[in-house]
C-alpha cells in the first residue's frame, strides 16, 4: 500500500516534472525573441514617430509660410496672364483689322484744291498712310500748305515762301554746307514724305523739321534783307515770286502758332512736299482712289 502509494507519488511528480520542462525553453524563446526582434522594431517605431513629428512640422511650417497658398496663387496668376495674354492678342487683331479697313476720302469742307493736292491728300487718308497723325500737304507749284487732322479733314491752308531753285532733291551734303557756299541751283525744297520734328535752330527759335540732314525745316517767315520783300511777296497773288528761300518753307507767323504747330504736337504729323518735276504718282507710289472706289462700287453692283 505504502509502495502503490510512494509510486503515484513519484507519477505525479514526474508528469508535474515532464509538463514543467517543455515549457521552459518556450518561455525563454519567447523571452530572446522579444528582445532581437521588438527591439528594433521598437527603434523603427520610435523612427517612424519621429519622421511623422517631422512631417507634421514640416506641414505647419510650409501652412505658416504659405508656401501652398502661393502656389495656389501662382497658378491662378498663371491663369489671368494667359487670359490678359489672349485678350491683347484679340485687341490687336481686331485693331490689325481696323487698320487694314480703307479710310475716308480727305475733306476739304468747301474749299477748292488743285488736283495733285486731291489726289495725295485722298491716297494718303484712304490708304491710312499718314498711320493715324495729322498731316501736311506743301503743294510747290502753287505755294500752298495744308493741314489736316488724322481722319483726313482739312484744318485750315495757307500761302508759303519755299526754296528760290526748281528741284525734287537735295544737293549733296548741303546740310553741312554754310548758307554762303550754296549755289542758286542748290536752293532747292526737296519732295517725298517726311516724319515731322518739332526743334530749335541755332538761334533757339521753335522750327518743324522736315529733313534734318538737308536742314529742310518749316518755320515762321522770317524777314532776312529788305531786298528780299518777303511779306509783300507772302500776299501777293502771283505764286512765281514766292520762291525766295534757300530751301526751308515759310509759314505766316499766325498760321504757324495756331494751325500748324499745335497739329503737330497734338498728333505727330507726316509731311508730303509734292514734286514738281515729276508726278505724285512716281513720288509716293499714289493712286486715283476716287476711281478705285467707283470701280469697285461698279463691280460689287454687278
């Protein structure tokens, strides 16, 4: 009895023995385990918080400097620039276009012209060549200056003194030349299509500049010798007399100071100095745009 006794004694220590010693090295795995494996999963941990604290202030920093609402604005600035860009585009071809439309033809209210002085004043009004400025028509032969505004009606006219010599052209290097080494036949005022320019000549008098090379200008009419009789030739009514210049147009003081002057600081002014030795035609390239335009009346009535 003692023995069976003694027996289940040693049975039970011994499974209590044999449950004790599998669990063991379990504990001890898990115990090594813990400490290779959450140890640096520990130190990705604490990594990964410290990168999130980095982006989190990362975040803050570029919300307190802006730095996405300025992107945000740039963009939206992009935005208006290329609008703003493409509606100046649409402006300047709708203002492309308007030029290229024909303009009107000159109006001389009810004042009479020579024909030449028609037929530059209509071209240049008609084919806008005058590029929205006032203009001037000096017609030689009969020593008359007009003005007109820019959409081609006549401001006013007047009588002129202009170079003694016939001719179209300059002589040679004659702006360089003192007024006592020009020759007669040198005294000329050269024709074509000058760009206005307001100046002073040498002795500080407003002049208009029509060639500055050629020292062409228009100015007011100046009394140079009692010989000359400039202002009686300035009234008469015979036009051969008013050559008397040495090629610079003279201009009635008050015609200067309240027509002709005040046009060309106002609206810039193109000058047209007709030839008279050869035809407008030859000189600017112009055209009858009276007979033009009832030609192509005529054909759209067709």
């Amino acid at each position: 009895m003692q023995n069976q006794l003694r027996a289940g004694l040693l049975l039970g220590a011994a499974l209590l023995l044999g449950s004790a010693l599998p669990q063991a090295p379990v504990f001890a795995a898990t115990a090594s385990s813990d400490a290779h494996v959450t140890a640096p999963a520990k130190k990705a941990g604490a990594s990964s918080i410290k990168a999130d604290a980095s982006s989190k202030k990362a975040d803050a920093s570029a919300k307190k400097s802006g730095k996405p609402k300025a992107a945000a604005g740039k963009s939206k600035d992009g935005s208006k620039s290329a609008a703003n860009k493409s509606k100046s585009t649409r402006k300047s071809a709708q203002k492309d276009a308007e030029d290229q439309k024909p303009g009107k033809l000159a109006d001389f209210g009810s004042d009479a012209a020579p024909d030449d002085v028609v037929h530059v004043a209509n071209w240049v009004s008609y084919t806008r060549n005058n590029r929205k400025k006032a203009f001037v028509v000096i017609d030689k032969k009969n020593a008359e200056l007009y003005v007109f505004a820019p959409d081609g009606k006549l401001k006013s006219h007047a009588p002129i003194l202009l170079g003694k010599a016939v001719g179209d052209d300059s002589a040679p290097g004659i702006g360089s030349k003192p007024l006592s080494q020009i020759a007669e036949n040198e005294k000329t005022t050269p024709a074509g299509r000058f760009l206005a320019r307001p100046g002073k000549n040498n002795h500080g008098e407003n002049i208009i500049w029509i060639d500055y090379d050629a020292a062409v200008s228009m100015h007011r009419m100046r009394k140079v010798s009692e010989e000359e009789r400039r202002a009686e030739r300035m009234a008469s009514p015979e036009k051969d007399d008013n050559r008397i210049s040495n090629g610079c147009v003279n201009v009635p003081h008050a015609f200067y100071d309240r027509v002709l002057r005040p046009a060309v600081l106002k609206y810039g002014a193109y000058i047209y100095v007709l030839p008279e030795t050869r035809t407008p035609q030859q000189q600017f390239g112009s055209y009858d745009v009276e007979k033009r335009v009832l030609a192509q009346a005529a054909e759209s009535g067709a």
